[in-house]
C-alpha cells in the first residue's frame, strides 16, 4: 500500500515506524528518544516551509469566482461557524462509526445472498425469451398501427362520400358536441376546460381507429403474455436495493458534512461552501478550476485555517 502524504497525520505515522526501528537496534534509549524528538521537529519544519512555497506558487493561480445563489464568499465568520460545525460532524461520526460498519457488514451479507442465487443459464434463458417477445411485440404494434392508418383513411372517405349519414353517427355526434363545448371554454378564457376536453376527444377519435388498448390486444394474440422474470432473480434485485439501502445509511452516518441551519445560507449555497474548502484540501489545479477560484482574501482565510480544516474535512 503506497504511503500517505507527509502532510496526513496518518502518513507521518507510517513514515516514523522504519525509522523507530532502524534507530532502537542501534542507539540507547534516551539517545533514541532525543534522536526521534529531533528528527520530527526537523520534519515538521521542512513541511511548513514547503507549504509556503507552495502557498506562494497558488496565489498565482488564483481567479476570482463569481458570487451568486450558488456561490458564497468564505469570510471569517462563515469559516469560523464552517469550522465550530464540521468538528460537531466529526465528533458524531466518531461515535456512529461501530453502527456504520454493522450496517455495512449487514449490507454485505445481504448482497452476498443475493449473488448466492446467480444461475447464469437461467438469466440467459430468461433474456433470450425476453428478446423474441420484445421483437415479435415490435412487429405486432407497427402492424396494429398501419391498421388503424388504414381505418382512419376508410373513415374519412366515408366522410367526404357522405356528410349527412357521418352526422348521424353517434361518435360523430359526440366528437361535435365535444368540439362546441371546447369553443365555449375558450370564449370563456378557461383553459383547464379546454385542455380535458381535447384530451377526451382525442381519446375518442382513438377509440374510432383503435388505441393503446387495441395495440395490447394484437400483442398478445401474436406473441402471448410477456415473459415473467424468473422468481429468484426478482428475489436477487429486491436484496439488491436492500443492500444498497443500508449502503447509503452507512454512509450518511459517517460523511455528514456541516447544514444550510448550521452555517446560515442556503442548502445549495452550504453544498458549494464543503466542495470549494474540500477541493482547495485536495490540492489546486489549474485544469481544476474549483480549485483555483478564490480571491486573494479567502485564499488567506483558508490558509489562516488549515490545520484546523484538514482536521475536520473527511475525504
């Protein structure tokens, strides 16, 4: 496993082990502990000073970000409420963390069972069903549709070829009366009543050459009922999601960040405040350019804040 940086307090554990145990085979104690004591001082100040040249080369980098409904600027009492609330969050996932890991055990397990049921000939079975019933359905409803193309070019030559009998007809006689009722809701401005009646004469003029409805019909007399999932796949994909449930609660315990409440703007502008501190703790970039948009003051409020940031920003 490749080492932290230098910087994480993890890394710089990892980095001290080889050197506590070259240093102990070969020196006395308290030479030793002096010897360790001396070398990390000296570590500790070559990382700051690293950091300040660092800091220099980003202020060049710097663009000014625009400040809008999504965008806030990070000043001092924003930071300091960012800080104060971010070390609440921490604490809490401290004290969740042995119920996360249950549930994300549990997921596990949940998962696991799932997988367990896999029968890869069956799926295949189930998918090659699936596909000859999906294309004969396609087939079975463009066939349906040139038929009610059909029906409706005979309709209206009856129509044209005989304008008193159409009138007689009672659909005809529905359609007209629809149409008369959908001339006085405009004249009367009411445009929800003229919606629902072109909705139920269009529904009507289907019925005529044939709907939805009549399509499923020919379906079916074609190709029969659709193929049915087999019951052990359905049961996978229900274990599935439960496990991606408790996924998600697991997580959430452990990766709350500070609230919209908590810092007192608004929840969109308190996602945006999390991502712009968190991208600036990963490093600027300039083919990042979250990371690179602050202004100069906010650069040094971040700076001013470091270490108490990196405290309370999970990765």
């Amino acid at each position: 496993m490749p080492l932290r940086s230098p910087r994480s307090p993890r890394g710089f554990t990892g980095l001290l082990i080889p050197l506590v145990l070259s240093v102990l085979a070969t020196a006395p104690l308290e030479a030793q502990l002096g010897g360790l004591i001396r070398r990390a001082t000296e570590r500790k100040a070559e990382e700051k000073a690293t950091e300040k040249v660092e800091d220099r080369a980003n202020v060049g980098m710097l663009s000014d970000p625009v400040f809008d409904g999504t965008t806030v600027e990070l000043t001092d009492a924003l930071l300091d409420r960012y800080v104060a609330a971010a070390t609440k969050a921490r604490d809490a996932r401290a004290a969740r963390q042995a119920e996360s890991q249950a549930l994300l055990d549990r997921a596990i397990a949940i998962e696991d069972s799932g997988r367990a049921l896999e029968n890869p000939a069956d799926r295949q079975r189930f998918y090659d069903a699936e596909r000859r019933w999906s294309d004969c359905a396609d087939e079975a409803r463009e066939a349906e549709r040139e038929a009610a193309e059909k029906r409706m070019e005979a309709m209206q030559a009856r129509i044209m070829a005989n304008p008193m009998a159409a009138q007689n007809d009672p659909t005809f006689k529905k359609m007209a009366q629809l149409m008369q009722r959908m001339s006085a809701a405009q004249g009367r401005g009411d445009q929800a009543e003229v919606e629902r009646l072109q909705g139920e004469l269009q529904r009507t003029m289907q019925g005529m050459v044939g709907d939805s409805a009549s399509a499923a019909k020919a379906v079916t007399a074609k190709c029969g009922a659709r193929v049915t999932q087999p019951a052990w796949m359905l049961r996978q994909e229900a274990l599935k999601a439960r496990g991606d449930s408790l996924r998600r609660v697991s997580s959430a315990m452990v990766t709350s960040a500070p609230t919209a409440a908590e810092l007192g703007v608004t929840a969109r502008q308190a996602a945006m405040v999390h991502e712009r501190i968190a991208s600036w703790l990963n490093g600027m970039r300039r083919d990042a350019p979250l990371t690179t948009r602050f202004t100069r003051a906010e650069y040094d409020r971040l700076v001013a804040r470091r270490a108490a940031l990196r405290r309370v920003v999970s990765d």
